[in-house]
DNA sequence: GTCTATAGGCAGATAGAC
DNA sequence: GTCTATCTGCCTATAGAC
C-alpha cells in the first residue's frame, strides 16, 4: 500500500491522514487529539478515516511503524553520507533538532509519556524504536573508539542510551520554551562530553 | 487551606484528591485522566470534586503548585543535609530516582509532553518548575566549581540544563522499560561526564 | 472510498436538595 | 461539603446509501 507518489504527485488519503495524525500526535499526545481534528484537517468525514483506520489503535500502531521506518531510512542515509563517527552523532542530533524546529516532540519520546494509556502493542513498537536507536547509536559509538577518534569512559550501549534519553529529554524540555538554541546547548554538552575527554570546540550539529 | 496533619492524621478531601490526581497525571498525563477515575478511587462523586476544583485547569493548576513547592522543600532539605556538591548532585538524582521507583514520570516532565494542550497559568507553571530547578542546579554546580571539587566545561547555567534534560530524558525513557537500573546508568553517567574530567568510580546516587 | 446519520458512552461541568 | 440528577458536547465507532 501507498506506493511512494513521485515528487509533485498528490499522496494517497491514507498518507494524507498519517501525516496530519503524526504531527498532532507529536505535538499534543496520543490522546491530545481525534478523528474529528483529522476530518477537520483534511475535509474529510471521520467514517471515512475509520474506512482508512478502523480503530485509533490502529492508527496509532500505523504512525509508530511509518516514523520508525522513516528513522531508520535516516539512519542509512547517515550511514552513506558520513564516515566520522563524531559526524554520524552531530547527524543524528540533527535529526532530532529538525524535528524540534517544526515544534514537534520525536513522536516515540511523546508517546513514552503516553505510555500507561497506550494499546498493548502501540507499547511494544514504542520499546522497539528505541531499541533500534540504541543499538545504532552503540555500533557508531563502538565504531569510533575502535578508531580511536572517539574516547569512551562506559560501554557502547550506555553510552547510547545517555545519548537517546539526553536528547529525547532535552526535546522534551525545550519544548516549552520554543527555543530551538536551549536544545542545541543541551545536545552539543552531551555530545562533547560523551565523546571526547577535553572537548575541542564542537559545531552546532547539522540540525536547522 | 491545608493545615499539613500531624502523621497519622487522615488528610482533608482537598489533599487526598490531589494525591490521587498527582499520580494519575504523572502515569498517564494530564488529558489520561478524568474526574471520574478521581471520583472513583476516592469514592466522592465528581460533583464534589468540582466542589473544591471547580474546573480541571483549576485542579491542575493547584497540581503544578503543590509539586513545585514539595521540589522545593526537598531541595532544602538537601541543602541542609549535604555539603559536597557532589553529594547535592547525587541527591538531586536521587528525587528523581524515588518517582521512578513509585511508577511515575517527573509531574512537570509530564506536562511538558502535553505543553500544547495546557491551559496557559498551567504551562506558565511547568516552565517556572523548570527555571527554578535550572537556578538551584547551577548554583550547586557553580559552588562545586569555586571550591574546586568540580570541573566543568560550560557554564553552570548550561551545565544544569543538561542534568535537568537528562534527567527527565531518562526517566521518559526508562520508564516503559519499566527499569529503574536504566534510569541510574543514565544518571550516573550524566553526572559523571560532567563533573569530573575523570571520573573516579561513582555510587549509584542517593536513590532507592 | 466517501458520505450522512447515528449509536452509545464518557468528558467536564452545573442545579439544587440535604 | 456532599449528594443525585442532569446537561451539553465530544469521543470512538458503526450502519448503510451512493
């Protein structure tokens, strides 16, 4: 389903209605939001998105499975386009700056605060995309040290998870703020200080 | 309002009812929750909620002022119990670490997720949390620094922006995992990296 | 695939008796 | 202060025509 339309070409109703889902689920929650925004949105009756997507779990478990597809592509694309491991993670922060420059929290960090509320397995896709992030972020982190460009005081898979939960956190209390710079000082402290012992003048990451 | 009751004292309608909306906005959000789910565990009907609430802004609102005056008399505490900047940082974690271990997300870590959906004096609120958490840490930090038992690379300011992000990101994402130890490698990395350039074998914070 | 219409329930909130 | 009863509106979801 939804083969990916050439650039110009409208997208199909069921990407139509993912991508106005995924923004008001990461900017209001998972239970911020309703069919009747969505049909309000797109001009569209909420039976008709329930033609799309039956139930709101369905939805929501269709969103959890679309951006972590999405990130992985990004991640690939990293992957092709950097070598330096110190490059990857400025990168991957960036990542994560667009997103907060287009107001939005990384949707699985809002749905984790969502979480005690969520279907079963909305949950399980939830812990699973960050399983991914980790085990990535450690496999550069690794890769980095075997180089010794990089310096680390922990495992590779501590590491990465202070590196996903300072970033998923540093989103999360931005936010508030609307300040995009609050981010980037949090990401470019945490970056500096995992990687290297006396940190030699970092840039602002690729973000924005 | 509120005379604080002697232990063992049963508390007034008021606090029992904050009480029971305290935990449910920091496990399932402020809009996870309904005066029903109060009405039912207290066994008051919802009538009689409105009675001390009159609106959910209004209950929230109280929510936020009573979590941030409680952070502040737990900041106290610490400041009277801990002369080490180090141990006050510990200590500091170790807040956080109990509200793990209770289930919990962090209130205002919490309704930073569903910023968009608050009433403005709430939001207004979260952020004043937050700015008054960023003064107390860099204060600690910047003591740590003039008595030369910490070693920071940024500014105290900056400093304490990134514990604070790191560890409401941690408990964001440790939280599905529902893994307190997760939450204390984060933390002790955090702190770690970021007061000493070499860290010397830390404990595992003051917490649970 | 999209629509109108509507079911059935729960949300926040109020009236008024006690 | 607490209650029962109720209001209005929105929620998710379905039926059935086109």
């Amino acid at each position: 389903m939804a083969p990916a339309p050439r650039s110009g070409e409208a997208a199909d109703t069921a990407t139509r209605i993912l991508d106005v889902a995924e923004r008001l689920a990461q900017t209001r929650g998972f239970n911020g939001f309703s069919y009747a925004d969505i049909s309000s949105e797109l001009e569209i009756s909420k039976a008709s998105l329930h033609y799309h997507f039956p139930s709101k779990a369905d939805l929501g478990q269709a969103l959890i499975e679309r951006y972590a597809t999405h990130f992985a592509e990004a991640l690939a694309t990293i992957e092709e386009r950097e070598r330096d491991p110190i490059a990857k993670l400025d990168a991957y922060a960036g990542i994560y700056a667009d997103v907060l420059q287009d107001q939005r929290m990384c949707l699985c960090g809002m749905l984790a605060a969502d979480y005690d509320t969520l279907p079963k397995p909305m949950g399980d896709a939830v812990i699973r995309f960050f399983d991914e992030n980790e085990a990535w972020l450690a496999r550069v982190l690794e890769q980095g040290a075997n180089a010794d460009t990089l310096h680390l005081s922990r495992s590779p898979r501590e590491e990465a998870q202070a590196i996903l939960s300072g970033l998923e956190g540093a989103m999360l209390v931005a936010r508030p703020y609307g300040d995009l710079s609050r981010f980037q000082a949090v990401a470019n402290a945490l970056l500096a200080s995992l990687t290297s012992p006396s940190p030699p003048e970092r840039g602002s990451g690729s973000g924005a």
